[in-house]
C-alpha cells in the first residue's frame, strides 16, 4: 500500500466526516445555543484536521515535498478547506449557511494545531 494513504487515511475520512456533517439539514444537528460552544467545536475540529494531517504527512514516505515546509502546507491546506467548507454550505444546503465566525473558528483550529505540531513534532517523528 502506497505510505502516503496507509498514513493519511485518517486525516482524509476525519476531512470527508467534517464535510458531511456540516452538509447536514440543520434540523438534524442538535441544538446548543451556546455561541461559545459551537465556535470551540469548529476549532477543536481543525485542530484535529491539522494534527492528523501532520502526522502523516510526517510518516508517509512516498512524496520527499511533504517533508519540506510542512507546517505551512497543513496550515494553507486547512485554513482553504475550513473557508470552502463553509461556502459550500451556503451554495448546497438551504438551512445552513456561510458564518464568518465559524470560519475563523475553523483558522483559528488550523493554527493551534500547526502550533500544538511544532510542540509534539518530537514525538511524532519516532
């Protein structure tokens, strides 16, 4: 098995699950009404993204280019794909919709995860 899937699998079923969750009919995802708490989910959320993303971006040895500017690439990648997640559920849902709040909780994730990377790269590179 190519290393690049046998260690991204994770991070790539982790962005494909964001994804579907946030195309879900906003009647289907429970209600909080805690601003706080949604904003800190988003954040937890791509976090995770940029953590298990630089996991295996780290392990895989298939493409030499992902080892080199590595963080900057996560943090690129992410910050992208937290802003089109959002587009997205403007253009295709008809309950869910663009929040520029939920979008800078989502960079915000992206860039605590690139900072939490630097502090475990360590142990993440045994």
């Amino acid at each position: 098995m190519n290393s690049f899937i046998k260690y991204n699998v994770v991070s790539l079923l982790w962005a494909l699950l964001i994804l579907i969750l946030c195309l879900l009919p906003g009647k289907d995802i429970p209600s909080l009404q805690i601003f706080e708490f949604d904003k800190l989910v988003h954040f937890l959320i791509y976090l995770l993204l940029a953590l298990l993303m630089y996991y295996g971006w780290v392990k895989q040895k298939s493409y030499a280019s992902l080892h080199r500017n590595t963080l900057v690439k996560i943090l690129i990648i992410t910050f992208i794909y937290g802003f089109a997640v959002e587009v997205i559920q403007e253009l295709c849902t008809a309950d869910r919709h663009f929040d520029i709040y939920d979008a800078l909780a989502n960079a915000a994730g992206a860039v605590a995860g690139s900072f939490l990377c630097i502090y475990l790269k360590p142990r993440l590179t045994l």
